[in-house]
C-alpha cells in the first residue's frame, strides 16, 4: 500500500465533517436571517482556531527564498473555493437545490481530473489516463443521481409560495448553470492553491489562516454593505450552541487540502472528499439529523452512491 493510500482515511473523514457542516451551515442561515452575517459568524472561529494554532506553534516560519517564489494566486485559495458559497446563497433558489449542488460537483470532478492530468498550477503531470476519466464520469453521474432525489437542503421545510425542488425553475435558472459551473471548477483550483501556499508559507497553520482570512473580510464586507435584514430575539434564541461551528467542519477538508494535494493529486482528493461529502449528506437526509428534512435514500440515491464509489476508486487506484 502507497503512502497517498494511508492518508484516504482522514481525507474520506474531512469529505464527511463537510457535509455536517453544509447542514449545520443551514441550521445558522435560518437563525441569523441574514446569509452574509451567517458566513461572517461561520468563518470567524476558523480563522481564531488556526491563530491560536499558529501563535502556540508559531515555527517552522518560510523563508525569503520560498516567499519569493510564491504565486500571487497563492493566498487566494480560500476566496477561490468561497465563490462556491456565494453562488449557493445567490442562485441556489433559482435553479433549485439539486441542480446546483450537480453542478457544481461535476465541475470539481472534472477540473479536478484536468488539473493532475495537465500538471496546471504545479502539479505534476499525470497525462491522460483513460481509467480515472471513466471513474470522473461515473462519479458526474452519481452526483446527477443523488442530486436530483437531494430535496431542497437550504431549509428545513418548504417555503410558502416557492417550488420544490424537483419543479422547473425556468429558462431564467438555466442561464445561470455556466457561473455555476465556473464556481465547481474554483473550488478545485482552490484547493491546489491551497497547497502551494501551503508549500510557500511553510507552517500549515499560517497557511490556513492567510488562506481564510480574505474570505472572512469579504464576507464581513458585504455584510456591512447589506446589514438587513437582522435576526430577531426570537431567532437568536433558537440559536444552538453547534451552529455557529459549522466553518470548523468544512474547515477541515481545506486544512487537508493544504497537506495532502501534492501527495494523492488533486483529482483523488477532491473525488474522496465528494464521496464522503454526498454519502454523508445521503444519510443526513436519510434519518434527519442536525434539523434537516428527511429525503429517504431509495434507489436513485443508493445507485448514485454506488456509482461515485466505483469513480473514485477508477480515479485513486488508476
């Protein structure tokens, strides 16, 4: 057994505590009313934990050497792979749940796959290989499978006057797929970005936290530009003690990003990290946990399951 293949585990753990978070990310959007105050409150302890992190182990430090050959790009990996979050807060009631989370998935798969293929952003060139191409589509397909039996994932119930999930949502929707689908492919690129700053910075934790503090001024940003509507005393009572920790799950995948992309190639790391993110979110659904609507996993979902864990072994073991 490889090297890469012992670090599969914490990477398949990181792919579940992001789907936990998706959940508990919905959770904290419903009580703080305002999506951009949410993220801000979401983002926050991330950035304080990797802090801490860095000022309790504050060495090794990079060196001039390796600062100067940093991309410019380099510290953009968080905000690159947030323009996934944004586009959900946007667009996901105009094109539906299922839609967008099919989307923009399919568009990490694939970058993902061109990324290892082509050596782009320094990694290394894999060339083309039909296998993990094979596996690539077969896990586009599971994503499409269990997404459209996925229920809408943003509230806890059907909102009055809004379509469900599985009802058109119109030409208007469509048009919006190409951004959509150019936030999936961020998401990739943002986690080899990840790595390289990760390469450039040296100490993981000062990575981390120059990696997420862009994404929580941008966020903080627009929260002050759009400061309403405001939770009332009613919904922050309602607040649970877990919800404002969902950015600390999701925090996790990125942190294994940081270590692990240049060991298992970015295609094998985000296609682990997406079958244990859909899985998970299959079972979530399934038994209703953290408050979310029960969507019991029948045969679609299950035949989804199966056909993104034969993509992602065509892709890691190829």
């Amino acid at each position: 057994m490889s090297i890469a293949a012992l670090l599969y585990p914490f990477i398949l753990v990181a792919g579940a505590l992001q789907a936990l978070g998706n959940a508990m990310n919905a959770q904290l959007r419903g009580r703080m009313v305002n999506p951009w105050l949410a993220a801000t409150v979401s983002f926050l302890p991330i950035v304080f934990v990797f802090v801490t992190l860095f000022l309790v182990m504050p060495t090794p430090l990079p060196s001039l050497d390796t600062l100067g050959k940093m991309p410019w790009y380099a510290p953009l990996g968080g905000l690159a792979g947030a323009v996934a979050v944004f586009g959900g807060l946007v667009f996901i009631d105009k094109v539906g749940a299922g839609p967008f989370n099919g989307l923009t998935l399919t568009a990490n798969i694939i970058t993902s796959l061109a990324l290892d293929t082509f050596g782009l952003f320094g990694l290394q060139a894999a060339g083309f290989k039909p296998l993990p191409w094979l596996g690539g589509v077969l896990m586009a397909v599971g994503v499409v499978f269990i997404a459209k039996t996925a229920g809408n994932k943003t509230a806890g119930h059907r909102t009055a006057g809004k379509k469900d999930e599985g009802e058109s949502h119109g030409v208007g929707g469509k048009l919006l797929y190409p951004f959509i689908l150019v936030a999936g492919a961020l998401m990739a690129i943002g986690v080899v970005w990840n790595g390289q700053l990760r390469g450039a910075l040296v100490n993981p934790w000062l990575a981390a936290t120059v990696s997420f503090l862009p994404v929580v001024f941008a966020f903080a940003l627009v929260t002050l530009l759009k400061p309403t509507p405001l939770p009332s005393r009613e919904d922050l009572a309602g607040l649970r003690w877990w919800m404002p920790l969902a950015g600390l799950t999701g925090a996790v995948a990125v942190f294994a990003g940081l270590l692990f992309v240049d060991k298992v190639g970015a295609g094998a790391l985000n296609g682990l990290l997406i079958t244990a993110n859909l899985l998970t979110s299959v079972a979530l659904d399934h038994f209703g946990w953290l408050g979310m609507r029960r969507v019991e996993a029948g045969p679609p979902r299950l035949l989804g399951a199966a056909l993104m864990i034969g993509g992602i072994v065509l892709i890691s073991v190829f």
